[in-house]
C-alpha cells in the first residue's frame, strides 16, 4: 500500500443475502486528511464504516488501517481509532461523565482526557446528569466525546452533526476541521450534504449504491463533472446529477 | 503490553455500568425472600420438622430448597437480563464492541459478575437456615463446615444456569424476549422428573439438587460437569459472536 494512505480498502464488498449494500469499494484516505464519505440514504456509508471497526464482517475484500491489517490486528487497529456510528452508542443509566469515564479505563488513557472530552463538546455543564436524560443534541455531543476521547489517530464519524442545532454544527465543523492540525488525526465524516463536508473535508469519496462513484479533491470533482456535462455553479446541483446519472445508468445495467 | 490488563479489569468495570439499574436491589431482595422460606415455615409448623429424626440441616432443606432453589434460579434470570439490557438500552454495546477488547470479554465480565452476585442470595438464605437451626432444633454439631459446603456446592450448580440465561440475553436485543424465555425455562425445569441423572445437570434444572443427595464422588463430577457446561456456553457465546457478524 502507498505511505500516504492511512487506511486502504481492497474491493471491500458487502452482500445481505442476494442485495449488496457496499461493492469493490476502494477507498484511499491520506493520512492527516478530512475525508468526507458522501452518498444518499441507504447508500452504504454507514455499513462501510462498520466494517473498518470490525462490527461487520466484509463478505469478501480487505483493508489495511495504520499498516495494521484486518482480522489479523483488529485489537491494535480499534486502540487507533475513536467512532462515532449511525446514533449515538452509551449507557443510558449513567451520566455523561461515567459514560466516558468506562471509556477511559478501557482505553487506559490519563484522568484529564475525560474533562477534555466533554469541554471539547461543551457537555462539562451537564456531566452529571444521567445520559437517557440528555437532549438529542447531547447525546451527539456525548457519542462525539466517545469518540473523541484520547484524540486517537483514526476519526471514524458517521454523520456527527445530525440532530445539533445550527451552532452545534458550526462548533463540530470547525472541530472536525482544525483536528488534523492540532492532534494529527485523520477524519472519515460522513454525509448526505455536499456542500456541508466541503466545508470541513480535503478529499470526498461519493457512494451510490453501495458503488464509489468518485474519489478525489474537489477541484478534481469538479472537472469530472464538467466533462460529462453536468452543472458545476453549485455543488448541490453537481452532486444529484452526479447521482441521478448514476441511478439512470444502473437502471440501464439491470 | 498494556492491552493485557483490560480482560483482568473487566469486571470491575461491569460493575460501574450497573448503577442505578436495581440489580444489586434486586440480589438482595431475592436473598431476602429465599431467607424467608425457612423461617416462615418452620415457624407455621415446626413440630412436623423438630420431629424428624436426622441432621436438622437435612431436614431444613428437604423442606425449603425447591422453593428457595426457584427464586434464586429466577434471580439468575433477572440479573442476566438486567446485565444485557444496559448494554442494549441505549445501544451502549455497539460502542463496546468498537473498542480495543476481546469479544468475549463482554460476556465472561458479565459471568463474574452474576457469579458473585448469587453468593449474596446465598449467603443471606445459608444465614437463614443456620439460625432455623440454632433456634428450633438442639444438635448443633459441625454445622459450619456442613453450611460451608452446601453454599459452595449450590452456588457451582447455579453456574450453568447463570452462562446460559446469559447467553440467551446476549441473544435478544429486547429484554423482554429474554425475560420471557427465562421464565418459561424456569418453570419447564421444574416440571422435569426430579430422578433422572441428566435432567440433574440441565441448566435451570441443577440448581434444585442438594449436596446430601450425593456421595463425595459424585458431587465433585457434578461440580466438573457444571464447570464444564459454563465453558461451553462460553465457546458457544464466541461462535454466535462470529455469526452475528456476517448478518450485521
Ligand atoms: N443488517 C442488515 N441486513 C440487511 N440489510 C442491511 C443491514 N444493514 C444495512 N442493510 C442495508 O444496506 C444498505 C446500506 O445501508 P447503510 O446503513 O450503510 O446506508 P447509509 O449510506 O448509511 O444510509 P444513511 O445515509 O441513511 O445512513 C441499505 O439498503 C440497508 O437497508
Ligand atoms: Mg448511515
């Protein structure tokens, strides 16, 4: 695999039964990058991230994470990265700060990273209250400083700003944005907005039916866009053709 | 390496995930009632017991342990459904599950725990049974070390059932289903024939046995089989682990 990448899929495939939720896909996320995963509803991001935490198990395909690969180094990939998948995961019985507080001695990490995980989401206010009592945006911000916590090298966020208000947004956006720089973390966001991650991300991957249709820099989106002639003054626009072309070409395949 | 300290921790960090889910209410109340059943009979009829002949703690068991073998079966069953249902609750599990730790790591913190939980039940009912004894019968000869080795003796035999209400919880994402499950177990093993050699190491079932039905040898080779049904529990656990994967 190449230095730069820090994870690296090889055809990684997913069947349930006779559907394929994720096909060959071959991802190549450089290492210190935002790279947001982009694809509409059911497109298999979610699916693909389970995958690189061992939660699912690819039908066929591999990985590389960190030159770490997969099965054979699941533990040591898994204490690289922190996730955030789908909804957030905790224990409803506990408050926020015991929350992480499970997550620190499994993770073996210093006292202070519990504080700093909910300053960082601006959850220390509520660090005491019982998690199943949390707002929806608070147990965003509560899965967020889960995977957060430690600033592990590897970012897995499925999704991360669903559910917050428009300032929890922005404060996650930015975040997400200045982590490479401060803690030389690799990010893997996830969307259903282009013009949302092209504000936090360097490299986009764009999945429809569990196919990548691209991958690369925004400049190198938009020449691809402008060369099968679809619009590129707005990046909403160029992402539902490129999907609507996408769905019309399946159409004709099957 | 530092990763290897994490399976030696995990029930310890079981434990925290319990609070405020009444399962240590829950032990202690059920200990509670077991310890009831001695008492409460003996004092609505104890000249049909006092009269017996033979060793009181004999006679004491005979009378009580069925019903006090059932309530803690079904607190085995209670305490695994209330372990999975915190970690499914809130899907607090798929975070489990994503981080650096053995599979089956989850489910034998989870085994420790319930474990030491039953010898609370069955310390407060073995105190029970020793002041029935102190105050209605007068022989009192040896009655430690007998107490001793019936507590030990039925805390194993609850082992089984404990890995396989276990397993079962890990199973079911709803509690209920695993609630459900659990009790209609309970109450088909009490309906098996009390005799026969394998329904007595059935999980559900082994708990009603009683150390002075068998001899020295023949308690130990059930202590080894129970121990043995706990390990397979434990490896069908890590398959099921595997399978799963594929379908989710
Ligand atoms: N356990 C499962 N069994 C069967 N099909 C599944 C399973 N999990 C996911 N799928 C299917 O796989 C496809 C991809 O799902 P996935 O959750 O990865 O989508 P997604 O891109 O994350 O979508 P969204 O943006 O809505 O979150 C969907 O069609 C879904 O129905
Ligand atoms: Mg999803």
């Amino acid at each position: 695999m190449s230095e730069m990448n820090i994870i690296e899929t090889q055809n990684l495939t997913k069947t349930y039964g006779d559907f394929t939720a994720v096909s060959h896909l071959n991802l190549h996320i450089k290492k210190g990058s935002v790279y947001g995963f982009l694809g509409p509803n059911g497109a298999g991001k979610s699916t693909t991230m389970k995958m690189l935490l061992g939660l699912a198990k690819p039908t066929s395909g591999s990985f590389h994470i960190n030159r770490k690969s997969y099965p054979k180094d699941r533990i040591a990939i898994l204490r690289d990265m922190g996730s955030f998948i789908e909804a957030p995961a905790f224990y409803g019985n506990l408050t926020g700060e015991e929350n992480l507080e499970i997550l620190r001695r499994i993770l073996q990490l210093p006292k202070s990273a519990v504080a700093d995980a909910l300053e960082l989401t601006g959850l220390t206010e509520h660090r005491k209250r019982q998690a199943k009592k949390y707002s929806l945006g608070m147990k965003q911000r509560l899965g967020l400083a889960g995977a957060l916590l430690g600033h592990p090298p590897i970012l897995i966020l499925d999704e991360p700003t669903n559910g917050l208000d428009p300032i929890g947004i922005h404060e996650i956006r930015t975040l997400v944005r200045s982590l490479p720089e401060k803690y030389d973390c690799t990010v893997l966001v996830s969307s259903h907005l282009l013009p949302e991650v092209e504000l936090m991300a360097d490299d986009f991957g764009i999945l429809n039916h569990g196919r990548l249709l691209f991958e690369g820099t925004m400049d190198a989106l938009k020449r691809t866009a402008e060369n099968a002639g679809l619009p590129t003054y707005n990046l909403e626009e160029t992402f539902l053709s490129l999907i609507d072309m996408d769905n019309r070409n399946r159409g004709e395949r099957i | 390496m530092s990763g290897t300290r994490v399976p030696f921790l995990q029930p310890f960090l079981e434990t925290r995930k319990l609070r405020r889910t009444g399962f240590c209410p829950a032990f202690l109340g059920g200990g509670l009632l077991g310890a009831l059943v001695p008492a409460v009979n003996m004092a609505v009829r104890a000249e049909s017991f006092t009269s017996q002949s033979g060793s009181p703690f004999r006679i004491l068991m005979d009378a009580n342990w069925q019903l006090m073998a059932q309530l803690n079966i079904f607190l085995v069953v209670c305490g695994a459904c209330i372990l999975y249902h915190t970690e499914y609750a809130d899907n607090g599990i798929q975070k489990a599950r994503s981080l650096p730790m053995r599979p089956l790591c989850l489910f034998l913190g989870k085994l420790t725990i319930l474990a030491v939980s039953c010898l609370l039940p069955l310390c407060i009912e073995a105190l029970s049974l020793l002041l029935c004894r102190a105050h209605w019968f007068s022989d009192s000869a040896g009655a430690g070390r007998q107490l001793l080795a019936g507590l030990a003796f039925e805390l194993v035999l609850l082992l089984p059932t404990a890995a396989a209400m276990l397993f079962l919880s890990s199973m079911c994402q709803n509690m209920w289903i695993s609630l459900g499950a659990g009790v209609i177990l309970v109450f088909f093993s009490s309906m098996l024939p009390q005799g026969s050699a394998a329904v007595a190491l059935m999980p559900f079932a082994s708990p009603y046995r009683m150390l002075h039905q068998f001899s020295g040898r023949e308690a130990l080779w059930m202590c080894a089989l129970c121990l043995g049904e706990v390990l397979l529990f434990c490896a069908a656990e890590r398959i099921y682990h595997n399978i799963r994967r594929c379908f989710s």
